[in-house]
C-alpha cells in the first residue's frame, strides 16, 4: 500500500472539479461487475462526454510525473479513470476490484483512489479496507494526494452522510504481476539512489543486480 501526497497539482485538482461541475453523471453501478454492481451507489462523468479527454490528459501526466509510483508499482498500462461523486446518502459496500478491465484486456494489479476534496469538506465517505484478521483501515487523505493498494483487497467507501466527495479511480497492470517481486525491484531502486548519493560508494554492483532481476522477471 502507497500514500502519494501530492499526486496531483493544486491547479490540477482545481481544473478538475472545474470540469466536473459542468458534465453529466451516469449511474456508477453501470461499470460494476458481479457482486460489485449490487452494493455500488455513487455518480460518475459519462465516458461518452466529449470533454473527458481533459480530464484523462490531467491524470495522465499527473501519473507519468509520479516519480514514486512509477519507481515502486512500475506501471505497464492503466485503466481509463473513472471520475466519481458521493453525495449523502451514497456509498460503495465491500467488494473485490475485478481481475481484468478493458479492451484489450488489462491486468488490475493494482488500484489507486485519488483524492478530488479535502476530508473537511464531507463527512463519512472514507475508503475502508478490509484485513484478513477483520481489522479496517480507513483512508481519507487531502485533496490532490492518492492511495494505491493491491487490487485483491476487500474494500468500501463508507456512506457519505454530509457534503460530497469526490475521486478519481483507476487501475494499474504492474510490469511485475509478483508483488514481492515488485517490492524488491522498488527496494533495490533505493538502494540504487541512496549509493549513487553517497561518497565513495559505487552503485554499479547495487544496479547490476538490479538489471538482472528486472530482465528475468519484468512482463506485461
């Protein structure tokens, strides 16, 4: 699990919601499979708007830019975004994220909630994730900043129950499907970094082994 704080620009979050006062919002069940689609209550901007495209130019660059996702998750492809709404009232019940999206066909290793307004601005409406041993962690994090988690993790957003929160959604296919094997090309990478700064330490041997594992494991 991943906090980014500044995922995205002040600017950015302030072009977006800009954007998303003035687009239509489809039902957001409609884009839930299974399960999903029965505990699925919240609005999301009609993909069939023509002025999403702005809102998908924002998140791409913000996601090209994020030196410490790509460093750590090194993200293949991700999902179209999906740019949601909870209103009183609305929410989203536990549920697994599903396995494959799209066309082709993309992998969800991963999945990523960015935030869209600050936690004072609505109550209720936090990202809660599910733990093997019943515990729950509740995220609500400020404006601009993301959460990334693994895909597999039973999760909800807990009824809004004043003002609106909004996000961005999307999903990511890792060049590394192992999430062990993910989490140690991200730890070599560091310790690649933290040689290349220190004096009189060669980070050619650190970065060999990292070459080597990357090439026996890195698939799409």
């Amino acid at each position: 699990m991943l906090t980014i704080p500044d995922f995205l620009l002040a600017e950015e979050v302030v072009e977006i919601n800009r954007l998303m006062d003035s687009t239509p919002f489809d039902e957001g069940r409609a884009t839930a499979a299974g399960l999903a689609a029965k505990v699925k209550d919240n609005r999301q901007v009609a993909r069939s708007w023509p002025g999403i495209a702005a809102l998908d130019a924002i998140v791409e660059k913000a996601v090209r830019r994020s030196r410490l996702l790509v460093e750590t998750i090194s993200p293949a492809a991700h999902s179209q975004p999906l740019y949601a709404r909870y209103e009183p009232g609305s929410g989203y019940g536990a549920h697994v994220d599903a396995v494959m999206s799209g066309m082709p066909p993309l992998r969800q290793d991963v999945s990523m909630t960015v935030f869209l307004t600050p936690p004072e601005a609505y109550a209720g409406g936090g990202l809660c994730l599910h733990g093997l041993a019943g515990e729950r962690q509740v995220v609500r994090l400020p404006a601009g900043a993301a959460f990334v988690y693994p895909t597999g993790v039973i999760h909800e957003v807990i009824p809004v129950t004043e003002g609106e929160r909004r996000v961005v959604v999307l999903w990511l296919q890792s060049y590394y499907r192992d999430p062990e094997i993910r989490q140690v090309v991200a730890d070599l990478r560091r310790c690649v970094e933290t040689a290349r700064r220190t004096p009189g330490v060669d980070p050619l041997p650190i970065a060999k082994v990292l070459n080597t594992l990357e090439r026996r494991f890195i698939s799409t």
